[in-house]
C-alpha cells in the first residue's frame, strides 16, 4: 500500500489537485500542477499550479497575497490525482470566497450555498 | 452570485469532479464527467462518469455495486469544477479503500494515511 511516488501526469502533461482546509477539510478549489509546480510546492511548502489559461507557473497568492500553505499531500489508488491540505492566507478563490465551491446546482440554476 | 448553470467543458469536453462524501466531507475520488455523465447523474441521482481509459459513459459501481448517490452538487467560480457531495454505497475506491486518498507523500514514498 506504500511505495514510490510516481505522479501520473496526463497527456498536457498536468495531475489534477484537489485544494482542501486543513482544519475544516472544506474544499476550497480545483487546479492542476505541472512537473514543475510540484516540484516548487515541495520546496518551498507554497502551492503553485500551472496556469492554464496563462500558460505558465502561478504561485497562488503572488498577486494577492493570498498564498496555501500546504500542511500535507495525498496520492490518490492510480496517482493521478492529488489532494493538498493546506493552511490559507486569505480567501482562496479570487471572487474573495473563502472556497471557489460557494453556490450549488439548484435546478438548472445556482444558488448561493 | 446566482444566475444560470453553464458549466464549462476543456477543450476534451471533460469537466473535473470532486467527489466528497455527504456525511464526512472527505474527499472520496476525482473523475471526469462529460455533458452525457452530467446529464446521467442529475437524471438518477446515481454518480456517472466518463472513463478517459476505457473512453465510455460510465456509471460508478456499475460492476462492483459500489455506487455513489449524489444529494448535491456544488459548482465553482469559472463553473469548470464540480464537487458531488455523495452517500458511498460501499468503498469508493475499486481497491476496496474507503477513499482513493488512502496514502500520504512522505519524503520520495507514499505512506498510508
């Protein structure tokens, strides 16, 4: 059940992270990491992603100032996918919510959760 | 805050899953749902999937029992994430864990949570 990490990274080249609380175990938001913020997430204990849409490495928080500092990271059965518990600096999403995930399907509505 | 439910496919019609279970909160699994799996579990409130390996419609426990039912859906900021807040009718993981995040990076090694 132990073993080696060997990330799986998809055809992009990216592994999805699942960002949760720490304390709450709330999920605060979805991203996806690159060989390359892993490896930066590692060191330096600050979650970085691959920005899709900018198409580079994004510290999150190097704007706002609202940085994750990660307390821990599970590997899910096909390693594939990751989740990151973290400590967050301010809200996570950038509407200010404290979680991206703030409304729910209400029919083929949203509604605030 | 509200307005209308437009969820946002990648460019493989793929929009990430989170899937936590009800009771707990914890994060169970991560899959990818297509238009049709989104269309299928809201119908029957059972948990579809698309399956990039096996590239069909997929309903979780179709095979083991083990499905997955969905009392709600949360949707994120950019509506390119979703996370199913489910009752697990059983292990969640197809390796007979409760969850797919039974491991922990520990240093280069995975260690059981």
């Amino acid at each position: 059940m132990g073993g080696a990490f060997l990330p799986k990274f998809d055809a992009n080249g990216h592994i999805t992270a699942v960002i949760t609380d720490a304390e709450s175990g709330a999920v605060l938001m979805v991203a996806f990491m690159d060989g390359e913020a892993l490896a930066r997430t590692r060191e330096s204990g600050l979650a970085h992603f691959h920005s899709r849409s900018r198409g580079r490495l994004w510290m999150k928080g190097e704007t706002s100032g609202h940085t994750l500092q990660v307390e821990e990271i599970l590997v899910d059965c096909d390693q594939d996918a990751l989740v990151l518990k973290v400590r967050p600096n301010g809200p996570a999403c950038h509407t200010g919510a404290q979680s991206c995930f703030y409304r729910k399907l209400d029919g083929d509505s949203l509604a605030q959760v």
